[in-house]
C-alpha cells in the first residue's frame, strides 16, 4: 500500500481554513467562522504581504505582528495553508511538545514575527521596526493586528502619537473591531488615529475585496489604520 | 576626571557616527548631549518623547529589523517602569540590544524615591540571557559600551557619577584580583570599589573587582579564596548576588555578608554621599560591616 502524503507547500484556499481550524477546535461548524481575524487575516497572507516560507529571512520582507496573541487559531491556520507550517503540527497545539500556544512564539514557530501574549506590546514593537527598515533604506511594511479591547492598554497611544508624528508610511495598523472594549463607542476608533496623523479607513472585516483595497493603501508621510468591523462579540 | 554619563554619551554618538547599524533610541533624557548626532543621523537616533515603555519597545522592534540598539534613560524608567516591555520586548522575543540605564541608586539623591533605583539590577537579573555591566570609572563606561554594542546579545549597562580613583581593562566575566589576603574576600562591584578599599587597610582580606557582574565569575572568586568568609559590596540592592556566591561555595561551609542597598524607602533627600553613608556603603560604614564580620569569626573559632 502506498501512502501518499501531500506536499506541505501545496497552495491551499480559503476554503481550507475550516478544516484546518477544526483540527485545533474539534469544531467546524461554529468556531473558525465566529473567529474575529480570520478574514483579514487570509486577506493580508493571500493578496497583501510580500512574504513566503521561501523568504523568512529576506531582511526586505514584510512584517505581519499579531500584536492580539489571543486565540490565534485562525493565525496557525492561515500560516499551514500558506505553507509556514506543517498542518500535522495543528492537533496536538497547546501540548507540552507543541511549539502552537495558545500565545504564538516566534522562536518556536517559522513565519511568526513577534511573540505575544501580552496585550499593547506588538504596535510598539511595530514602530521599532518601521524606524528600523526606513533606516536601512529598506521599502518593505510592517501591518501590526490589534483588537479593538488591546487599544484600552496606554502603550498603544504611545506609539500612536509617534508613529504620526514621524509620519511612519510603512506602517499599519488593522484594528479588529468587534466591540469587545468594555467602553467602546461606535464610531471613536478611527478619530483617534486620525487626531494624530494617521490615514484612517473603516470596512467591512468580512468583506476580502474591500480589505484588499484598503490594506493595500498607502499614504506618503502618514502611517494608516484599518478599522476592520466584525460582528459584536457580545451580541 | 570625565564624568561617565558624557561619556556613555559621547561615545554612543560615536557608536553612530562609525556604524550604520547602530541606533540610538532616548526619551528625552540627556537629550542635552544628542543634538548633535540626531542632526547628522536622524533616522538612526530617535528621541520617543516622555513615552518610557514605547523607548523599551522601539529599540526592541529596531534589532527585530537586524539593528544594534542602545536605549538610554534613566534606570528607574528603563527598568522599573518598562518592565514588561524589558522582558517580553527583548527577551522573549529573543533579540539583542544595549540598554543603559543612568542614575542607579545615588545620583539624583535629591530627586527622592522616584529617581533612585537600586532595583533595577536585580529586576533584570530575573531575566535569562542579560549580561550587567557596573562600570566604576567613565573609560570603563567607554569600553563596555563599545564592547557590548560589538556584540549581538542582550546587555544592561549601569552608568552613575561615583567613581572609583583608577580604571580597570574591560574583561566582562572576568573579576580583577585587587589586592590579596587571608581572612575574607571582598568583592567590590563597580564604583564601591574605592571605598572598599580605603575601608580594608590594613585588614589581611583579599579584593576583587568587578564591573560586569552577569556573568558572574565564580571561577576567580574560588581561586583566590582561602578563609571561606565573603563579603559582596553592591551599589544596588543587597544581596542580589548573593545565589551566586553561594553556588561558588557549593562545597564548603562558608559565611557571606551582603552590603548594598538596605532600604529603598528611605525617605530622604540630600546627597548621593549622605544616601551611600546612609546605606554604610561609605569607608567608614564598609570598615564597621567588615571588621564586625571578620570579628564574629574570630569568636566563633
């Protein structure tokens, strides 16, 4: 009998990611779609950031921070269908001998860029690097994911007024805003960039063609936020 | 005399000036020396603003890019106040940079508690992978910076105003033998060190010198021992290297006596020499300490 076992580096689609999901959830029918990132997301990996397994340590590569280290199902998910890594890895996550947390780990995980865990450390961390490839004169971005609730940690406003201040274009922020924030306003996420600098525009977090134009925007002399709206997570 | 904190200064800009993969990330903070350098290379010097957790986390997101960081302010803000972003920015994510915190415990003596940090060694002695360096004299300041910015891994740089009368060749995990002696060793870290050794004249102790205490050279410490009796003289918390004296010594009885900071909360204001006589770390103070210790031997044997 032969086995045949497919190449991990096989293009895999959308359609994918609720399989690939459900080996971590043991659920497919509710929880990759309830997944809050999923869709920008496959967006960023599948149309928007120059880089590849093939490219990890290309200094001129994209850098994508999952700054929102909470539930990064769809975030593994979305790696093992671009290749990152190997799917079989998927079911024993969260194990002893896993290196898939429920806190991604760049040292231990091929094409995660930041560790994280803590919320308010990746648009810091992003600024960091976006000073660091302008220095290096190097064009590449850096899109840094947050959640509407991480923006209550003060650090983020930190970077914000930097970040606008030095007027950082290679650097954006998708902020997934499904309401989670204890205080939230409908409304008052992108006026706060905006008061400090920042291209702001505000889609649909479902809609992959509408992410695609805006993630794809960049604005001279102005780092941008995208304010990706998805269903209430309390509703 | 050069004073250490224009040195580190100075020698950071020309750290900058002789390498494109240096960065220099401050918080306002003896911004009063970097004009110069930001105006040459404002790409690679950056001032964050009075914004402390985001300086800790920029110099981290700069070595993500492959860049050499050094990242100043002072030691109560660096360390204390940007914590987490210490410990998650570089060491978690496993990157190198060089911070320097200025201050240390004494310096702005006048300032009071929220300007003293004898806590920020031992905080970054919790994580994995920091070497600490506690120069003594400003052209030791010089040559670890340059060393540390030569390398790739993750340093800690304590620069402050007291000073010891000579300098010291750099060997970071490496301890100078001062002096040698029979009834105790003293080891004298960074600027403590003048003062330890006006307190043991004429007393038959051995002293050390360091100015990089992580790593921490056991090996010398047990070469030159003979009376199993230490005594550590730090200029921050006492006792933070006391875990490794004791692992030294693993094999044999001995005594240790740990001078350093005793009460962060002293509650005074006043000078950088009435603070160190207030925590006896001056002559008179280290002399007491260490002929009491060497006194409750003489009676025990």
């Amino acid at each position: 009998m032969t086995i045949t076992r497919e190449p991990t580096t096989r293009q895999r689609g959308y359609h994918d990611l609720a399989r690939l999901m459900s080996l971590m959830t043991g659920d497919e029918k509710h929880s990759h779609a309830a997944t809050s990132t999923l869709d920008v997301l496959w967006v960023l990996y599948d149309r928007i950031l120059d880089v590849s397994p093939q490219t990890l340590d290309n200094p001129a590569r994209d850098r994508f921070y999952l700054s929102k280290g909470h539930g990064p199902m769809a975030y593994y998910a979305v790696l093992a269908a671009k290749g990152f890594l190997d799917e079989n890895l998927l079911p024993g996550w969260a194990s002893y001998d896993s290196p898939l947390g429920y806190h991604p780990d760049r040292n231990l995980v091929p094409g995660v860029e930041i560790s994280s865990g803590s919320l308010g450390h990746g648009l810091p961390l992003a600024v960091g690097s976006a000073l660091g490839l302008r220095a290096q004169g190097l064009d590449s971005r850096v899109v840094v994911l947050v959640g509407d609730a991480e923006l209550d940690e003060g650090t983020n406003h930190e970077a914000v007024e930097l970040a606008g201040a030095l007027g950082l274009d290679n650097l954006t922020v998708v902020v997934v805003d499904n309401r989670s924030a204890t205080y939230n306003r409908p409304g008052q996420i992108a006026p706060r960039f905006a008061h400090e600098g920042w291209h702001t525009v505000t889609v649909d977090g479902r809609d992959h063609a509408a992410l695609e134009v805006a993630l794809k925007e960049r604005t001279p002399d102005h780092p941008s936020v995208v304010v990706a709206e998805v269903e209430e997570k309390y509703s | 005399m050069r004073d250490p904190r224009a040195t580190f200064a100075q020698t950071a800009a020309q750290l900058v000036d002789e390498d494109l993969s240096v960065a220099l990330v401050y918080a306002e903070i003896s911004g009063q020396y970097f004009g110069d350098v930001e105006r040459r290379h404002p790409d690679r010097v950056v001032n964050v603003g009075i914004r402390e957790q985001l300086l800790v986390s920029v110099g981290a997101g700069l070595a993500l890019t492959g860049m050499r960081p050094i990242v100043h302010t002072f030691g109560s803000f660096l360390v204390e106040r940007a914590f987490e972003q210490l410990k998650l920015g570089f060491g978690h994510q496993g990157v190198g940079g060089v911070l320097v915190g200025s201050a240390g415990s004494f310096d702005i003596a006048a300032g009071g508690r929220t300007h003293q940090a004898p806590g920020d060694v031992p905080l970054v002695d919790t994580l994995p992978g920091f070497r600490i360096h506690v120069p003594g004299h400003a052209d030791e300041v010089e040559q670890l910076l340059r060393t540390a910015v030569a390398g790739d891994g993750r340093d800690y740089i304590r620069v402050v105003s007291q000073q010891n009368d000579t300098a010291f060749p750099v060997r970071p995990g490496h301890f100078h033998v001062v002096r040698r002696g029979t009834q105790a060793t003293v080891l004298a870290v960074g600027p403590t060190l003048s003062p330890v050794l006006d307190a043991v004249a004429g007393l038959d102790v051995g002293v050390l010198y360091a100015s990089t205490v992580r790593p921490f050279d056991s090996q010398t410490l047990r070469g030159v021992i003979g009376t199993p009796d230490v005594v550590l003289v730090e200029p921050y918390l006492a006792g933070t290297s006391a875990r490794f004296v004791d692992d030294a010594l693993l094999d044999v009885p001995h005594r240790l006596l740990s001078l350093g900071v005793r009460d962060p909360e002293l509650r005074r204001y006043g000078t950088a020499e009435e603070h160190i006589a207030a925590h006896g770390l001056d002559a008179t103070g280290l002399r007491a300490s260490i002929t009491r210790f060497l006194g409750d031997a003489d009676r025990a044997a």
